[in-house]
C-alpha cells in the first residue's frame, strides 16, 4: 500500500520510465552505441521493479540537477 | 580498430613438476656459470640453451643472436621438496580443511547439500571454510583431528610433531578432486601437491644478465647468485643422502635448501634474514623485482623514462612573459626538435648544418633512419648530401614550443605549455605569476621541461595547454595566474590617493611595462599612479567595486577614507587604491572574460613589472622597531592578559564549587574548557586594535595584511603583542607529566599559564615553559602536514588510475575506454569549470586566435 505510493512520490526520487521500442533505435544512433554501452540499472531495482521492466529494456531517468533537468538512461540487466 | 577476439576471463593456475620439465630448455646440473675461458658451462646457470647475452654468440634451442633470441627456460631437479612459500597460507588452509586420515574435506554430506542448494558455484568455498573452523572429528572417517600450525614462513606442524615438505606434498596429494572442487580450487589446472615445488623453473638468462665490469670481472645478477646457492646445496644435499649421512645433516641441509628457495622468491619474507650479497647488500630477488614503487609495475610500467627532456633547479623572472620559460643555454644546446628538410627549406636547412654557433644542428636522420652526429668535421659532408626526406635535429631555440611541470602533479596546471627563452645561467626562470598553479617556489625547487617532437604534439600543446589559457583555474573558476605578495603591494603604492610622480618617474614606471606613449599630466604638473596604472588597462574598460580596503560597514563611496571605493570608467582608475582581491578577481578575472587571454597575459606581465618596479623604487621592509608597541600599549596589553587571567581563575573556581552553569550537551569539565579558551582567544582578540593603532597604518604587517598581500593582523598580533592560547589537538596542552603538562607547575593546575597560554610577544621572546608549549603546538602542525600530504598522494593516486581513460567527448558525454557511457552530460550541464563565472553563467568572452 503505502510502500509504491513512497516510491513513486518521494521528492528524492527521479521519474523513471521504460523508454519506448520506437525511441530506442533513435537514443542508440544519437549516441553513436549499441545498448551494451549504456550505464546499467538492475532488474531487481525498486523503480525497475515498480515499472515491471524486462532485461535488455532502457530506463529513462528524467532528474532535476542542480542546473537544468537531465535525462539518463540505463540499460536493464540481470 | 576491428577486434576479432574480445578477454573474456584470465585463470591463473599452478605449474605441474610435469609441465616445468616439458618447457624447460635444459636441466641445470652445475652450480657454476662461466668456465676459466668465459664460455657458459653446459648444464650451468647461463647454458647457451637459456638463450644468450653475449654478443657473437648464438642461442642452442632456437639458433637466435642476442636480440632475436628472448631467452628459454630451464630447470633444477631438487633433491628433497620444499615448500613454495608464497603458497603457505593456501598449503595451511588446505591442511586444516581436509582430513588428517581420510583427507576429505572436513564437511558433512548434508552441509555441502545445503551450500550447493543455497550458494552460487563462486560462494560455496569462502562459506566452506567458514563452516569448517574447529571440527575436532571427520564426518566421514570419525578420525580425531590434531591442531595444524604453521610457523612462518614455511614450517608446519601437526599437534607437537613438525612435518617435512614430503609429509605436506603427500597429505596434499591425497585430497580428492571433487573435495578440492568444494574448497575453491580446479584440480585439473592446479593439484595443491604442486604448491611444494620438486622442479624449480629457472628463468632465461636474459631476465638475468650479467655486466662485464671496467676491471674485465664478470657482476652476475642476484637471481643468478641464488640460483647457484639453491644448486650448491641441492647438490651436497644429494651427495650426504647418497653416503647416507645421519637424518639430522640431511634435516638440516634440506631446511638450509628451504631458505635459499624462500629468499629466491622474496628476500623480505617475514621472520627470516634476508640473504645478503658478499658486500652486505641484501639481495634483489624475484619479488622485490616486481614489489612497490621501485618495482616493475610502478616503475617501468606506469612510469617510463622519456628522451628530449630536462631538469634543473628555477629561479624567478620577473622580466619574462608568464608564457615563458627561461632555458639554460647549456640545456639548449642538448635538447632538439625535429625539421623535416623538404625542397623548400632544403637551403636552409643546409645553412643551418654549416653554422659554428650555436644554434647548431646536433644529428642529421637520413631517410634510411640512420643517424649521423653533426661533428665539425662530417658537417660538411652532411650538408652536401642532405636531400628532402631526411630529418635535422637543430637545438632549441627562442620561441619554440615545450611543455614545463613540476612534480607532484595534481591538476592539469601542474603541466603547462610555454614558450622558450634561452638565457644565460644554469636554472630554468619563470615568471612569479605562474607560481601558484605550480605551487613552485625558489628555496631549491627543481622542474621539468620536454620538447615536443611532432607538429601535432606542438599545435596540442599550444592550443590546450598554455600559460595564458590557464589563468582561469577549472577547480574554482578564479584566477589562479595572478600577481601576489609584491605585485600587490606594489600596486597598492601605485594607485593609492597619494602616490603621485615627477615626469622623468612616470616615464620610467612607463617604460618598465613596456608604454611608451606619456599621457598629459593630472596633478598639475605630476602624474598621478592611477593615470600611469590605467595605461595597463584596455582603453572601454568599465568598472566600480568597493574593495575590502573600506572600514566603514557602508561605504561613502566617493568620499571613502581607505581609498576603498575602486572607478574604472573608460579604461581610467578614477578612484580607490588597488588590493589583492581586486587586483585578481576584479581586474584580472574581467580582462579575461571580457578581452580574451591575450589582453589578460598582457595586463598581468605588465601590471606586476610595473608594481615591482614601484615598491622595489620606494622600498618596502621592516625592522625590530615595527614591532616595540610603546609603554602605554604594553600597559593595554598587560591588562587585557591580567583581566583573562583572572576570568580564568574565577572560572576555575566556580568548577570546583560546582557553581559553573553547565552547557548544553557538555560535561562541566568540558564546559571549564570551553569557556577558558574562549576567554582566552577573546583576549587575543582584544589586542588587534591596540596593535593596529600602536604600530600605525602605515607599519609594513599591518598594510600587507590590510591590501592582502601577505600575512594576516593575527601575525602582527603574535609579533608585537601575544602569542595566546596554544593547542595539541584543538585543547589546551593537557599532555606531560601525571596532572601537570610541565613540573614547573602543580599538579591539577586549571590556570592559564599551566595549560599553554603564551602572552609574550615574538618580538620579546618566550620563556622556557612558553617555548616549550608552542613547540608542542608547531610539532602537531608539521606532523599533519607530513600525514596529509602522504594520505592525499595516495588518494590521488588511486583517483587517477581510476578515472584516467574518460573523455569528454565533443557531445559532451563522458566515455570510458571502451566506448562505455558514464556520464550523459558532462558536469551535468556540459559546462566548462573554467569558463563559469561567479553567478553561474557561461563566459562567452573572445577566444583565443
Ligand atoms: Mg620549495
Ligand atoms: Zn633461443
Ligand atoms: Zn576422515
Ligand atoms: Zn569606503
């Protein structure tokens, strides 16, 4: 109950989401990588969990720097 | 770069006495080397078939000459087996593990079920050994088991009884596979029987030549010399066997080849004596080769030698550019930089070979690569058949490009690229100005100095790494390129209200900075130091600050007093005098964001020239006498020391009749303290206005620490007035004696006096107990800093081996190695340090052409 209330509203904790198949292909050539270079983010995560991801799936992280906002994104591995 | 084959894992793995004699070369058999005529000896420790150092002699395994050939192995059949010692503790573990008669490992069936249910493949054997501990009885055979112990480095006894290194190899050959599976080790790669050695693998002699002397005697490698005591008592150890000598020489021959074997791994294995060298020297064997920050890693590996590089003692210049470097001329002459000789500058390149002079041309590389020396006598030749393709190497010369360092080096400014300046001397000069992000000074630093080879390395350099681009430190986005100490005071005496100057003065302090156009006078007939320091500044300069010189709590801005309110308006010091921050923050900081790095080397050559001139003409020192406050100071300060002293004792007395109001969080004793020392920093406190007013604005201390530009009131204070309170550990001198820092005092003594409070000044000298004290307090500040500076080296090391191959890439993502994304913005806003002002936004300032 109140527990994925907590995850999903905590003000320390960045929004996350599964990045969609049709923008995949679009994030991997603007880097100029395949998925293996992206940083990681394990499949037992509590956000990761929360968003019921699959391994190989990307998480977009969008976080509010102290700057400007930022987008990460993290390959889901085992 | 295409790669076909990706490391997926390395094992390492133990050498089987089988797999030694399969890649050994030849079978040592003679503890000797050479023979009477210097030839190797067959079967000796440098037999032509472990390769060959001498020159003309050729390799018996492969037939190669002494470079073609990298060396073979060999080996030495030991009579009796030692233990290998780098791998007791492993022998040790393994022992207390398994079964003393059965030799299974010391876990029930049901126990290894459950970690194999529960435990991935990698975590069954670190749980293992944790579960095994002290079982007293076999699970299998029901066998009482006795204490194992090993005695370093490498005797082991069961219960009271010693074992020899034949009983350890049996018992560890009697281990089955699958248990040694269980236990974290791969039977078929590595049999733990192995771990005491039978064969030892000699190594190449090319791992271990010998040097030929002036005297013609033969110096062998320390590896060698082991080798041959290991072969020496090996072979006595065979021959009391064969004539079947009592058990106890055999004992003692065998334990004496155990030492040699240990010392041939590591000569500093603890509780034995190292072996040593005829002359005392312990001995370099195959560890100390590898270990530490002399050994092959950190030495040959990560840190190699480089040609086209020099090091000399620097001294200061205040004369040359901030961009410069003053060479020696003697390093000048050593160094070189490559031309390529082309059809163009085929002529001249051929001049250049025929100058007597220098500069000179030192080799010539033929388009074959061959090197020729550029003699007196072969420069004639040389120049007749220079033809394009080949390569001149003419020594350094004014202008050229190299890049300077000074060790250690903590940040990328420790390394800047400057511009040559041979000058006459031994040391290399800099400008004062470049001091700081070097952190050199005169009191004997050394600095390095390399010379780019190519033209890329060159344009690198120049484009990423010079002087003038690094005036802006990227750690904190201030000049860190800037004038200090002198330079400030200098341009404080310049720009303050009163500093004014005859024509033929001006002209000089003109000149010096290098202006040679005189502006109309502003002071009647004399030249104010604000209009000659307003030369030094671009012609729309436009600024207003009010600088920390103002006493006021608001400034009366044009009216101020202390000169503190600074108007810059159309390139023109209108009004204020010139401190430390402004100078740096103000001025410097501007010109580089607002006029480019070029306008910014300019202003600081020139402004700190003409400050240095100004104090140097002036003149600007100190004496004892700046220090005397007098009698009617001292009587202030003897009162403000009588007042604490007594604060103190009424303190004290109130903590011994527990009337002292306790505070929050403390116990009384620490509140005693707390206030004690508040008093007393209060007291100390209290002195800077009788020093300040005593020693008048105009004493040296006191200006230096108002413009900023060396020292601090404090330093005045300690000086003219007291030292105060001094601290081991943030308290009071507690240490010492039982109850008492000193015997001079009482035991329990809570006074002022007892626990390190010092009121005599520096200019009057401290008693004994006084000096004592402070001595306490300054050997806590050196030891620190001897403890930081060897803890952050270490930290910076391990930073810097753990971030160097990451990049920002030109998308401003950061990249490891492998092409790896660690960041997706560099900095998160994809700024650089450098180029962000105080409030945050990005300079956008003119770049460099
Ligand atoms: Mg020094
Ligand atoms: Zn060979
Ligand atoms: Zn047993
Ligand atoms: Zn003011």
């Amino acid at each position: 109950m109140g527990l994925a209330d907590f995850r999903l509203s905590h003000f320390l904790v960045p929004k996350h989401d599964v990045l969609a198949k049709s923008r995949r292909e679009e994030l991997l050539s603007s880097l100029g990588v395949d998925e293996n270079k992206l940083p990681k983010i394990k499949i037992t995560d509590p956000q990761v969990k929360l968003l019921d991801a699959k391994v190989g799936d990307i998480i977009k992280i969008t976080r509010k720097d102290p700057t400007r906002e930022n987008t990460y994104y993290r390959l889901v591995v085992k | 770069m295409v790669v076909d084959k990706v490391i997926d894992k390395i094992k390492f793995s133990l050498f089987s006495p089988e797999m030694v004699r399969k890649i050994s070369a030849a079978k040592i058999s003679v503890p000797d080397t050479y023979n009477e005529d210097g030839y190797p000896i067959d079967g000796g420790l440098v037999d032509q078939r472990l390769g060959v150092i001498d020159p003309g002699l050729r390799c018996k395994t492969c037939g190669g000459k002494i470079r073609s050939c990298s060396g073979h192995f060999g080996h030495i059949e030991l009579v009796r087996p030692v233990i290998h010692p780098e791998f007791a503790k492993s022998i040790f573990v393994l022992l207390k593990a398994t079964c003393q008669s059965c030799h299974r490992v010391l876990v029930s069936k049901k126990q290894i079920d459950d970690f194999k249910a529960a435990l991935k493949d990698e975590e069954i054997a670190e749980q293992m050994l944790a579960s095994i501990k002290k079982l007293s009885k076999c699970p299998y055979c029901e066998a009482k088991q006795q204490d194992i112990k090993l005695e370093k480095p490498t005797t082991f006894y069961r219960g009271d009884k010693m074992l020899l290194p034949t009983e350890v190899r049996e018992v560890l050959a009697a281990i089955p596979n699958d248990d040694l599976k269980l236990l974290g080790v791969d039977p078929e790669y590595s049999r733990p029987e192995w771990m005491v050695l039978t064969v030892l693998l000699v190594p190449p002699v090319t791992v271990r030549p010998s040097i030929t002397l002036e005297t013609g005697e033969r110096s062998e490698d320390d590896l060698t010399h082991k080798l041959v005591d290991i072969m020496r008592i090996n072979q006595r150890l065979e021959a009391n066997i064969n004539a079947g000598a009592p058990q106890l020489i055999i004992e003692d021959l065998w334990e004496l080849l155990q030492y040699h074997v240990t010392t041939y791994f590591n000569n500093e294995t603890t509780g034995i004596p190292p072996a040593r060298h005829r002359s005392g020297r312990p001995l370099k064997t195959l560890s100390q080769r590898l270990k530490g920050k002399e050994g092959r890693f950190r030495y040959n590996l990560s840190g190699k030698r480089v040609n086209f590089s020099a090091r000399t003692v620097i001294s200061p210049d205040p004369n040359i550019s901030i961009n410069e470097v003053g060479v020696p001329l003697q390093i000048a002459q050593e160094l070189t930089v490559p031309v390529k000789v082309t059809q163009w500058n085929l002529e001249e390149c051929k001049k250049m070979i025929m100058r007597t002079e220098y500069p000179l041309v030192n080799y010539i590389i033929r388009p074959d690569g061959k090197r020729k020396k550029a003699t007196e006598k072969s420069r004639e030749e040389l120049s007749t058949t220079l033809e394009p393709g080949c390569i001149v190497e003419r020594q350094l010369q004014d202008g050229d490009i190299v890049l300077f360092n000074r060790q250690p080096s903590l940040h990328r400014i420790s390394i800047m690229c400057h511009n040559v300046r041979v000058l006459p001397g031994r040391s290399f000069r800099l400008n004062l100005a470049v001091c700081p992000p070097y952190n050199a000074d005169f009191d004997g630093d050394e600095m390095n100095l390399h010379v780019p080879q190519t033209e890329e390395a060159r344009v690198e350099a120049d484009l990423l790494m010079k002087v003038q681009d690094q005036i802006i430190s990227p750690r904190h986005g201030r000049a860190i390129i800037k004038g200090q100490e002198d330079h400030v005071s200098g341009a404080y005496f310049l720009t303050r209200k009163s500093a004014e100057f005859i024509k033929g003065e001006a002209c000089k302090i003109l000149s010096i900075a290098g202006i040679y156009e005189l502006p109309k006078p502003d002071r009647g007939g004399k030249y104010s130091g604000r209009l000659l320091f307003s030369q030094l500044l671009p012609k729309d300069f436009n600024l207003s600050y009010v600088s920390k010189l103002c006493r006021e709590k608001v400034c009366k801005k044009e009216n101020c007093e202390d000169d503190g309110y600074v108007v810059i308006k159309n390139g023109r010091l209108l009004s204020g005098a010139i401190e430390s921050k402004g100078f740096e923050s103000e001025l410097i900081e501007k010109i580089v964001r607002d006029y480019g790095s070029d306008a910014a080397r300019e202003f600081i050559d020139n402004a700190t020239r003409m400050s240095l001139y100004v104090i140097s003409k002036q003149g600007f020192s100190v004496n004892l006498t700046n220090y005397t406050i007098p009698e009617e100071g001292r009587k202030q300060v003897e009162e403000i020391v009588e007042n604490a002293k007594r604060e103190v004792d009424s303190l004290v007395v109130q903590y011994k009749n527990k009337t002292l109001a306790r505070l929050p969080g403390r116990t009384l004793r620490e509140t005693l303290e707390e206030r004690i020392m508040m008093t007393l920093s209060k007291a100390r406190n209290n002195c800077e206005d009788i020093v300040e007013n005593h020693l008048g604005p105009e004493n040296t201390s006191i200006l230096m620490a108002r413009i900023g530009s060396r020292g601090s009131i404090l330093n005045a204070i300690q000086m003219a007035a007291m030292l105060g309170q001094q601290a081991v550990r943030g308290k009071r001198i507690s240490r010492g004696y039982k109850g008492r820092p000193l015997i001079h005092f009482r035991r329990g003594d809570l006074g002022a006096e007892a626990k390190g409070f010092v009121t005599s000044s520096f200019r009057d000298g401290l008693n004994p107990k006084e000096y004592f004290f402070h001595s306490m307090g300054g050997r806590e500040s050196l030891v620190n800093t001897a403890i930081r500076t060897a803890r952050s080296g270490y930290m910076q090391r391990r930073l810097i081996n753990a971030l160097q191959d990451l990049v920002v890439f030109s998308d401003t993502t950061v990249r490891d190695a492998g092409g790896a994304i660690v960041e997706f913005v560099y900095g998160g806003d994809g700024n650089d340090p450098k180029k962000i002002t105080k409030g945050g936004e990005v300079m956008t300032g003119p770049e460099r052409e």
